[in-house]
C-alpha cells in the first residue's frame, strides 16, 4: 500500500471515530426517561414492601428494591382530582385553583408534560387523568377510559363462569355501602386479558417499547384499587375474608363517623377488605407488565421510574372506608423512585415529602431547568445522599370539607371549618362542632384516637401549629383579594379553607 492510499484510509478511519464518537456522546448525553405510574387509592400500608405481609404486590416491591422507597410520602389532598393535577403541576391544589373533585385544571396551569415536551421529550398519558375537560395539557397522546370502551365493544364476549356473582353496576350512595363497597369481594364480569388495567399496561407496553429518537414523558394511571375494587375473573377468591382483622373504632369516632359506614357488620368490613387487596394485587400485575416492558426496551437503566399513590385510603380505621379525610391511612401515599444511572438501590427514607416535590426532582434528574413558578421542594439532595430530611412538616388540604391538617414528626394537628354540610356523600348526620381543631400526640397515640388540642399543656403548640396553616394558605392562595388581613390564625383559616376553584373565579 503506497503512502497516498494509506493516508487516504487513516483519514477515512479518523472521521469514522469522529462521527460515530459524536453519536456515542450524543447517545450518552441523551435525557433519562420519564415514566410515571400512578395507582388509584392504594394506601401505602397495603403495599409489600411497606410491611404489609398480606398483601402481595411483587411488582412493586421490586421496583423498591431497585430505588429508594419513602416511608412518610403525603398527598397534598387527599381527593383525586386535586391530588393529581397538583402533583402534575409541582404546585398546590389552592394555586392551581383545583381542590373539588369535578374542577378541570385550568389550561392557564403549565404540567410537567407541557414543560418536558417544550425540552423536547415526547409524551404520553395513558389510563386515568381526571382533567375533567378534553384538554391534553402538554400530552401528545392521550388514551383513558373512552378509548378501551371502544376497544372492548370489540372484544368477543364471554360466558360467565357457572355460579360466579360478580359485580353489579356501581351506583355509591344509591345503594347501601356494603354493595357499593362490594363487601362480597365479587370480579367483575370480564377476563384478566380484557380489563381495563391490562388493556392499558400493554398500551404502555408499546409505547415504551417503540423505537424513538427523543425520550419520553410517559405517565400510567390505573383506576384500581378504587371503590368498587375492581379485579377480573381469575382473582376471585385469593384473599380470605376472614383473614382480616377489623380495625378497631375509637372512643372519639363515634361522632364523625359518616353516615355510610355506620350500618356496616364485621363481617361485611373484611369482605370489603378482601376485595380491596384482591384489586390491589391485580393492580400491581399491571405495574409488572409496564415494567416488564421497560426492562425488554433497553432503556430501564437510563429511565426515572415513580411509581406513586394519588392518596391513601381508609380500610375501618375510625369507622370509615374512604379518603376524603386527614387521618394518616388517608394521607400517607406509597412513593418509589427508581433510577439506576444515579440513585442507589434498596435505600428506604424517612425524611417527609410532599407529592408537590416531584416535579422539581424531576426537572432536576433531567438536568432540565424550568421557569415554571413550582411550589415543591427538589428532592435531589436526598437522593443524592447529600442530606437525610426534607421538611419539617408536611401540609394536606381538603377544601370539599373546609379542611387542612399539618404533621411533623411528633405532632398533628387538623382544622376544621364545620360550618355546612357535607355535600360529598360522607356527612355525618349528626350535629356539627364550628371551628374544630383536633390535635394529636402520634409518638404516644400513632393510631390518632385521642384529641389532646384541649390540653393547656398543648395551648402554646395549638397557637403554632395554626399560625403555620395560616401562612401556607396565604402563600398559596391563588387568589388574596378577600383573604383576611390580621394576625388571627383562624379567621384567615376559617375564609382560606373554603373551596374557590378556578372554576368558579373565571
């Protein structure tokens, strides 16, 4: 080979490493994956890997095991709609002026799909969302409950099994709460490869599993295990209901039990526990297909994995079967992060968040800086290993009872307005207290059955606990035309924890 030729093919081989160098450095350059799967209703308690050892979600706690799990993750409401379009937004349910159940978020309100698609992620929500409106709010693709209704008309329809009940048309509140609640642990008339939950877990399949060339914001929301919990065929009968244990009724419940759940027997609260587990376990099958899929694409090591409650649920703690509240089963959501690129795995923290904070950690594993004005507190010190607590206390509203609690670490304390009635099917029908405040010492009584707020030992702790609700709600109103100028704690909480959504303003 002469010396011409031969600095011919070096030159050739040169522009070679430099063009593929480029593209190796790109591939590594290229943003993490976002995927998101959210669960209808699942209380952290009823998880495997928070020490539930009844309760089998395999998928889940795997996905734990790879990430790091938070032992005290709280919603910011603890009612669907507010609760996700909160943490879809990283701001409060009051700013974004969304805290009833049937309030659309508004379009004026910036997502997280909208900011990550405007940073050049395709996106895609798949299964339940509660933007009650057409809106896609940032997501190119969008499929819900419309889209698999068409699909199942489809599908042939099969016998159902010779001697099989299964579940009646939901009608909660017409019917008595123990058919509503299906304290029978009945399925519903359809095969596991029909379902709701599969149908969308293999749409994700897909999507995640599609050749692209830009990531991706993918978020999978399942209906289970909301009331009427809901599980196929092939579940029934996996959990025993007299394997439950009935939670016991404390001596100050009897007056705030809703009206609902007072008829209840024993026997029909574990059926109604059954039945939850059961939808439960069929919920984090579904968790597994999407992460199975995750795991065929390639992409699982360089992909942000949350997996999330939207709320926590009541399963006969104090009487009730419900969110809708600001007891601790109602307001502690299971939360898993899962990145392997840069959080270690198998770690468990105790340090206290918010649902809020998630948008800003995000943002920040994707090196993405927002201009959006976010409420939430990045996470990323904590995942990084750089401190071991987040916040002092943690905030939940629920404005459709004109309420709102604070926790630390020691205490809780919960206000509320109790100048109407109940008008979302949890009213008590007894006479109402006005201006409750409810105080709870959770070293000494974790269960949350005595109210200490009376304690002239506990008038100092009361004043501060209400001046700090009273701050958030004045930071955090969407609004302050007609918030009370003062430094009376309860009359600015008595006019801020009032429903005004944005619904309503415009």
């Amino acid at each position: 080979m002469n010396d011409h030729l031969r600095a011919i093919l070096t030159s050739v081989v040169l522009l070679l490493v430099v063009i593929f160098g480029r593209e190796g450095a790109a591939r590594e350059q290229r943003p993490p994956n976002v995927l998101v799967i959210c669960a209808d209703d699942h209380a952290a308690y009823v998880t495997g890997c928070y020490d539930n050892g009844q309760v089998r979600t395999p998928n889940i706690d795997r996905l734990a095991a790879g990430g790091i799990r938070f032992e005290h993750a709280y919603c910011n409401s603890p009612v669907c709609t507010a609760s996700r379009q909160s943490f879809l937004c990283g701001r409060y349910p009051r700013s974004i002026g969304v805290t009833e159940l049937k309030t659309p978020l508004p379009e004026s309100e910036v997502t997280m799909a909208e900011t990550l698609k405007l940073a050049g992620f395709d996106t895609a929500s798949i299964g339940k969302m509660h933007f009650n409106s057409d809106l896609k709010h940032g997501f190119d693709l969008r499929l819900d409950a419309p889209q698999y209704r068409q699909w199942l008309r489809m599908q042939p329809t099969l016998p159902t099994p010779e001697g099989v009940l299964v579940q009646p048309p939901w009608r909660p509140f017409k019917d008595p709460a123990r058919i509503w609640l299906n304290a029978e642990a009945r399925p519903i008339d359809v095969p596991e490869a029909q379902m709701d939950g599969t149908w969308y877990a293999e749409r994700a399949a897909e999507y995640i599993t599609a050749e692209r060339a830009k990531p991706y914001f993918l978020m999978v929301s399942f209906y289970q295990p909301h009331s009427p919990y809901q599980f196929p065929l092939e579940y029934r009968g996996k959990y025993d209901p007299a394997s439950f244990d009935v939670p016991p009724v404390g001596p100050e419940d009897e007056n705030q039990i809703p009206a609902q759940f007072r008829d209840l027997t024993d026997s029909e609260k574990q059926g109604i526990n059954a039945a939850y587990y059961t939808a439960t376990e069929f919920m984090d099958s579904c968790v597994g297909r999407v992460l199975d899929a995750l795991d065929r694409s390639g992409q699982a090591d360089n992909t942000i994995v949350v997996y999330l409650g939207d709320h926590g649920y009541m399963l006969g703690q104090h009487g009730r079967f419900e969110k809708h509240c600001s007891y601790e089963e109602a307001v502690r959501v299971p939360l898993v992060i899962r990145y392997p690129n840069r959080i270690g795995a198998g770690r468990m923290t105790h340090a206290y968040v918010e649902l809020v904070d998630l948008v800003p950690t995000i943002y920040n594993l994707c090196e993405y800086n927002s201009t959006a004005p976010l409420q939430g507190q990045s996470l990323i010190e904590l995942l990084d290993g750089k401190i071991t607590q987040h916040r002092e206390h943690v905030i939940v509203e629920y404005a459709q009872n004109d309420e709102v609690m604070i926790r630390d670490r020691h205490w809780k304390l919960v206000y509320e307005r109790n100048a109407r009635r109940r008008t979302d099917g949890y009213d008590i029908e007894r006479p109402i207290k006005s201006n409750l405040v409810r105080l709870f010492d959770l070293h000494s009584d974790p269960a949350e059955m005595h109210n200490v707020a009376a304690d002239p030992a506990n008038a100092e702790r009361v004043v501060t606990m209400l001046r700090l609700l009273a701050d958030h709600m004045i930071k955090t109103a969407r609004t302050l035309e007609g918030v009370p100028v003062g430094s009376d704690p309860l009359t600015i909480l008595d006019y801020c924890v009032q429903p005004r959504d944005a619904q309503a303003l415009n």
